[in-house]
C-alpha cells in the first residue's frame, strides 16, 4: 500500500481531490500535468468503488446531450481527448458506431428531432436508415424494427481502464492517492484548507468536491452547507455470454425518453453483450441490488431487440447508481467558498465526460502553475478485444482464469505497482478475474491462496483457528 | 508429423481413463490440462465414495484422482499441466498457450473431457446485492480440500441434488455448520440415502423454497427466502449456490464444432465423434453431471473407438437424428443414432428430464417404437434407454407416453 502519513508533505498539497471516481481521477491528472502537488482522498480501500464501478462502457458523442449545455460541452471535450491520449495510456477503442432504432410510430415521429439535436451538437455524420437498411446492417435485429439513424462515433470502452489510467498518469508524475481517507470536516485559514479525513489531516490550497453519490455531503462536511441534493438512480444490467457478442455490431440504443437513455443492446469491450441499464429513483447511495423480476424484465428487452439472444446464457448481472441531483444537469461551481470547486450531478455521462470535466475544472480554477514539459506516460495492460491480451505473449505463468483468459502474470501485476488492488472487486476491475461464464468455479481457490494477506479487504475472513 | 497421436483436452476421469487405455494400447497420448494439477473435480472432494468400479476400493477424491494419474503415467501418457486450450481447428489441430507462449498442436485425434461448472449465481438470476462469501460447491471444495480454508461458519446451501450433500460433507470437514439447505422444487433432489445426511447433520431442508436475494455490501449478512409468496429475512454469512451443472463447453462454443442446444454440450454418434470426425467426447460434457466413476468407464468405452477410428474401422459418420418429442425431456446423448458396432460406446441412449415424468420412455421411427423402458423419473437422476443394433435410416424421436 502507498498509504504514507500526510503529514510528510511539507507546506501542503497545492489540489485535494475528494473521490476516486473516473472523475476524480481524471481531475487529478489534469491538475497534475498542469504542474500541481495533487492528493486523491478516496474513502473506500480502492479506486471506482462508487458510481464508477457500473456503468454501460459506451464513449458517447453527445448527440442526444441537452444542447448548449455544460454537460455537453464536457462530453465532447472529453471524447477527443479520449481520441487524443488513448493510444498513449494504452486505453482500448472499439469502434462499434450507434444505431438509434425506433419499434413504434411515435418513435418514428421522434426521429427528426433527434436528428436535428444531434446536428446541433456536432455530431453531423448521422444519417437516417429505414427498418430494411437497420437489418441489413444488423441481421439479428428483430423484423419490428422500423427506422433509425445511424451514430458512426459512438464507442465501446472498458469501463475502468480510462480512470485507471488517467490515475496512474496523475501518481506516475508525483500525486499521491490516499485510501481508506473518508472526509469528515474542512476548515480554511491562511489561504489553506485543513481537511480532516479518517488517514489524518491534509492540507490543500484547492479542494475539489468529485465525490459522486456523496458530492452533497461532502459540500456540507467542508463549506458547512450544500447547494444540491444527491437523487441516487440505480441501473441495472444483465450480461451476456461471449457467444452472444455476434448478435450485433452496433449499439443498438432506443429512442430516448425525458427520463432515460433507454435499455441499450451492445457489446462490450471485454467480448460479452450487454443488456441495460434500468433507470430506478431510490434513496439509499450504497447499496445497489438487483431483482429477478426486473432483470427478466432486462432479458425480454433484449430478446424483443435481438430474438437469437433467447438461445445464450447470462453470464453476470449487476446493479449500480448514478449520482443524479433534484436537476438534470452538472452541478459543477467554483463560487461556494475560497478555493473549494464543486464537480457534482455527474450522472450518466462520467465516462465519456471525464477529461473534458477535467479540462473545464482546470480553466475555472484559473490556476498559473507551469504544465510538465516532459510528463510520463504509463501503459494500461490491455485486458480488452481490442489487441494483444497477456495470454497470447510469453512467460505469463498459464491462465489463472479460464473463463476471461486471466493469466497469473496480468494477477501479479494487478497486486503490485503504484497503485494495487485494495479488494476482489477492484481485482476484478483490474484484471476481469472471475468475471467470466464459471463466476469463480474453477479459480476460486488459486485467487484465494494468490491474494492471501495482499488486499486491505480479503477475499476472505483472516483464518482464526 | 503430428504431436501426439491423439490429444485429450481435460484430466478428469474421464479424460484419464481414456489416455490411459489409448497408451495401453501403443498410442502416443497426450492431456492437456490447464490447471497446475491433473485429476479434475475428484481433486477437491475430499470425501467418499471414489474408486469402487475402477480401482475396486473405496477412496476419497483426492486419493482417487492421484490413483488415476499414476496409472495413465505408469502407462505412458505425457500429461502437460497448466496448458490451455484456445481453439478448436478443423481436422485435429488446436491452439494451446502456456508459460512459453501460444503454440498450434495437431493430433490424429482429439478427445475432448472437458467436464461441467455449476450453473453460477448470476445465471440464476438471484437478487440482491454481490457480497463476498456466495460461491459454488467447486469453488467452496476447492477453498476447504485444496487450500484449508473458512469461507463461512453459518451458510445457507441452495440445491438438492447430489453435489449438495457433498457441500453438506465440505462443511462438515470445515467445520461449517450450514443453517439450511434451500430447495425450489417440492421435494429433495438426490436420492434417500443423501437425504438422511442432512437430517443426520440437523441441517433443516426447506423445501418450494427459493432465495430471492442476497444481503451485504462486502460479506453476506443475510438472505430474503420466498416460501409461497411469503418472504422470510435470515441472517447468514455465506450462500453456497450448488449444482445445475452444465456442460463447459465455452471451447466448442467458439469452434466449428456442432453443439447441441438442449445439452450444451456437443452433438456426437454413438462412438462419440463430433461433426469433425477427428474430434471425441466423453464425460460430463456430454449431458451434464454424472460419478466419476462412469465418466471413467465412458472414457475408456471411448478410447477404444478411437483406437478403431485410428485403425480405420469405424463406419462412415450418419445416422439418424434424434428428436426430442416431449417436453419434459431435456437432453438425450447420443444425438446421431447410426447402426452399432463391435467397439460402440453408446449403446445406451442417456436421458435427463426437465420436470418429473412417469410411463413409458419410447424411442419412436416412421411412427413405430423401436425401443421402450419405463420411466418413473425426476430430473437430475440418470435415465437411460438401451439401443437396438440397428435404428435404422430416417426421423428418429423420443417420446414419453404419460401414465396417469
């Protein structure tokens, strides 16, 4: 662990980023690269354990995004800065391209607005097809299908990979992440904020709220009071076997509603097909379960949109939340107490959005430090389809995890290094390791007695007898 | 020049029976297994009974499956461990990767034991939430035999069937005492003798009962049983989801090889060949779950077709396909039913059921039942049909006439 006390760091950091997410790993890149003394203060015992680590792994264009809004702005920022910092962090692209499919007349009647937006957004290399030509394209698509247009720029991603990355950027080039640091209270004096957190007192000239489902408490822990209110929205998702990924090449999204995106149908980057996400109003920020009735709900869905899928089996089904407020936009202000920057309400759109929220938080804060002429620039492993996976190289030590190809070398790696897994589940963002088919059938043990006294939260109780 | 003469993916019983008796027989044979370790699930029951039918005593797993791999090495099979499969290629030519790399191997033939996984607790949709301490039978017999490991003091065991007791014995051996076993249907899977271990172990059996969801964030704290509508909240630290076993067919799944949607498992004749020729299958691939010990004898049975098809002598591929004409039949191996021959290994057609079923098991050509058993069955238990000689050309299907 590269817990170290706080306290060591003399005259303070310049940035406290509250919160591990894919944005607070992404401002904490930035703000580095831009030449600051960053800490990250995560309260879990690893990285994406909040909204982050569920989400559908789509880079989004923006072409359905409210127009003329921030959100939009951030997310089209953040989609070419994807473009442009991908191949050097080693993050995947699979470049899928989006159909938006219209199943009823109304839908149909809503085709030419969303086209109109998403000219209107920038994304002008849309173009209509009819229900023939959405078959043609996609020969799994059920014969109800009766329009749509076609979204070339819409992506899949790995879900983590990106934070990942954009985290290990910040450390590799001096910041520091503290886990198991919970904010408990603020206080500024001196042109200096004195952050209590459960790992000890840090000291920040700017701190930044990234804290997702818990960005109004927070605000409250350190300003005293909070200007929104967290509205936690559950989605849920249904994962389909690596046989069903054939089924469709594009992603195949709905009409949206007021309310939702919609279920999609796509693939994901890791080879599986993915069926969600569900869009469910609750109260509780850390508990995200699933229930049989909606996730066969999920599976009808995907069966109306792609019939053949009836025939694969489910290999996973997850729940997660998105940090939604009582509006439907970013809450990001930098006006609520001295050198303190809300980042709140990122709710669906985190992924796509993250580096260009970054790059906007960068240009609020205004800040004159001098950019790092030379920075480094780490490699992610790739554990996507898109290129060379660590089986198909030598000296890996064989395959740990039959069902993802998971190989004992690509587990080492995960335990190690500036930033090691802290919990199974953030071995498992890491690596995939029992993500596949088996759930943990066959390597359960060989996990067990590899991560034994190496993860701040076991896999399992520390033995007593 | 090929690498082997013929290659058995898998070191289960199944897989070591039939190197064993390939090598017997002057065959150059070699396993790949992809664990550390040859001897399949046998490795991680560390209880009785293994080993009556092969070695004629009574043996724990682990004993047993050591047994099997000195005798398959005694007779001259070459067993390379921690080697995967990553595709199946027409004609006999694979793709492995181990510490060295990737690397393509060929073989006359090919023998696939590839065995079963139990359905996961995702594929059966239960809700809730994904603490740590839910896992399957091969997950927790791994954790206690193999690593000497607690997963949890007071779990609940959801299933029935067989592998449920040996959980029911897992924990025994751990020091676990589970606080119920949980059974959807309306009564026990397995047969009585299972049942009385339960009782014996004053673990209670609730029966058309299912769990609805799984509590914790990171331990299991509790689960929501549903009893006839009626939700009942126990406190618990561990679930173990065993049994619905199916085929692990993921390396078929991705080849050219024909897969049979009702089994999961392959599509073969009755001297277990595939839709390629030069390709095999024998044990739990083929159907689902049945003992080590007939895994054994169905390996071996087929080893000595491929010694025929090495030789030459087995009958062109063909024969007519199988049916399924009833809807409580889930599967039935073999599905290509062709005339028998002197070193056939299915002269028994297996069958397994969806839902109970009483009467007549019929198997039925051009209207006129060729062969017929009585059937008082549940699904999960064996069932099994014996085959004429000779079937016949044309539409095959397997029926069952109900009795009232």
């Amino acid at each position: 662990m590269q817990n170290r006390d706080p306290a060591e760091v003399p005259g303070g950091y310049d940035v406290a980023v509250i919160g591990a997410g894919v944005v607070g790993c992404a401002l904490a890149r930035a703000f580095t690269l831009a030449g600051a003394k960053v800490v990250v203060l995560e309260k879990a015992v690893d990285v994406l354990d909040g909204a982050s680590k569920a989400n559908s792994a789509i880079l989004h264009t923006g072409f359905d995004a409210p127009e003329g809004s921030l959100e939009l702005a951030c997310i089209r920022e953040g989609y070419a800065l994807y473009h442009e910092v991908r191949d050097r962090l080693g993050l995947p692209l699979v470049r899928a391209g989006a159909m938006v499919l219209a199943w009823t007349e109304e839908e149909v009647a809503g085709l030419p607005a969303l086209m109109e937006q998403a000219m209107a957004n920038g994304v002008t290399d849309i173009h209509p097809v009819s229900g023939a030509e959405a078959r043609a394209l996609e020969p799994e698509l059920s014969a109800r299908v009766l329009a749509g247009f076609r979204v070339p720029g819409e992506h899949l991603v790995d879900p983590w990979s990106a934070a990942h990355g954009y985290l290990l950027q910040a450390l590799a080039n001096g910041a520091v992440l503290l886990r198991q640091a919970e904010v408990l209270g603020g206080r500024r004096s001196g042109g200096e904020w004195q952050l209590a957190t459960t790992a000890g007192t840090v000291t920040a000239g700017l701190v930044i709220n990234a804290a997702g489902l818990w960005g109004d408490e927070v605000d409250r822990r350190v300003t005293g009071e909070s200007w929104f209110t967290i509205k936690p929205r559950k989605g849920q998702f249904v994962v389909y076997d690596k046989t069903a990924a054939a089924l469709a090449g594009h992603i195949l999204l709905p009409v949206p509603t007021k309310i939702t995106k919609g279920i999609v149908v796509c693939r994901t980057a890791f080879g599986n097909l993915l069926v969600g996400p569900t869009a469910e109003e609750q109260e509780d920020r850390e508990h995200a379960a699933v229930d049989r009735d909606t996730l066969q709900a999920l599976m009808r869905r995907g069966t109306e949109i792609l019939p053949a899928l009836a025939g694969h089996e489910v290999t996973a089904v997850y729940a997660g939340l998105r940090p939604g407020t009582e509006e439907k936009h970013y809450r990001i202000r930098a006006d609520l107490a001295p050198g303190y920057i809300c980042v709140g309400g990122i709710r669906s759109t985190g992924l796509s959005a993250a580096l260009g929220i970054a790059a906007h938080v960068l240009r609020l804060a205004g800040r004159g430090e001098r950019p790092l002429s030379d920075p480094v620039w780490p490699r992610m492993p790739n554990i996507s389809v898109d290129g060379t996976r660590d089986w198909q190289c030598p000296g890996h030590g064989g395959i740990l995890c039959h069902c993802e190809l998971v190989t004992r070398r690509e587990v080492e790696a995960a335990l190690s290094g500036p930033m090691p897994a802290g919990s199974l589940a953030g071995l498992k963002r890491r690596t995939r390791v029992t993500m596949g088919r088996c759930q943990g059938f066959y390597c359960s043990a060989e996990l067990a007695r590899l991560t034994e006294g190496r993860l701040t939260q076991p896999m399992l109780e520390p033995r007593h007898d | 020049m090929t690498d082997a003469e013929v290659i058995v993916i898998g070191s289960g019983p199944a897989g070591l029976g039939a190197a064993t008796e390939l090598a017997r027989h002057g065959q150059r044979v070699t396993v790949l297994e992809r664990e550390a370790e040859a001897g399949g699930i046998p490795r991680h029951c560390g209880h009785y009974p293994f080993g009556m039918r092969e070695f004629r005593r009574l043996l724990r797993g682990p004993d047993y499956a050591a047994r099997l791999r000195d005798a398959a090495v005694a007779a001259g099979v070459t067993i390379r461990t921690r080697t995967s499969v990553t595709a199946l290629l027409p004609g006999g030519q694979i793709e492995v990767t181990d510490d060295t790399g990737p690397a393509t191997l060929s073989a006359r033939a090919v023998l696939l034991a590839t065995g079963v996984r139990e359905t996961s607790r995702a594929a059966r949709l239960i809700g809730g939430e994904k603490p740590g301490g839910v896992m399957s039978t091969g997950a927790l017999q791994g954790l206690v035999y193999l690593n000497g490991q607690r997963p949890f003091r007071r779990p609940v065991i959801l299933g029935s069937e067989l592998v449920a007791f040996s959980a029911l014995l897992t924990c025994r051996h751990a020091g676990i005492r589970p606080l119920a076993m949980i059974e959807p249907a309306a009564r026990i899977t397995a047969r009585s003798p299972a049942a009385w271990l339960a009782r014996l172990m004053g673990v209670p059996v609730r029966l058309e009962t299912d769990i609805a969801a799984i509590h914790g964030r990171t331990r299991v704290e509790g689960v929501t049983l549903v009893t006839g509508g009626r939700r009942v909240e126990m406190p618990t630290d561990g679930v173990i989801v065993s049994g619905g076993f199916r085929p692990d067919a993921a390396l078929l799944r991705g080849s050219h090889l024909e897969v049979d949607p009702a089994s999961g498992g392959p599509v073969i004749d009755r001297w277990g060949r595939l839709s390629d020729p030069a390709y095999f299958a024998a044990g739990n691939l083929l159907r689902g779950v049945e003992t080590a010990g007939w895994c054994w004898s169905e390996g071996r049975r087929t080893a000595r077709a491929i010694l025929a098809a090495l030789a030459g002598e087995l009958p062109a591929t063909g024969g007519g396909r199988l049916v399924l004409s009833h809807p409580a039949l889930r599967l039935a191996v073999p599905q290509i039913l062709g005339p028998a021959g002197g070193a056939c290994p299915h002269d028994r057609l297996q069958v397994r059921l969806d839902v109970p079923a009483k009467g007549r098991l019929c198997l039925v050509r051009d209207g006129r039942t060729i062969a017929a058993a009585r059937l008082d069955g549940l699904p999960e238990r064996r069932l099994s049909l014996p085959l004429p000689a000779d079937p016949g050309a044309g539409a095959l299907s397997l029926t069952i006439e109900e009795r009232a």
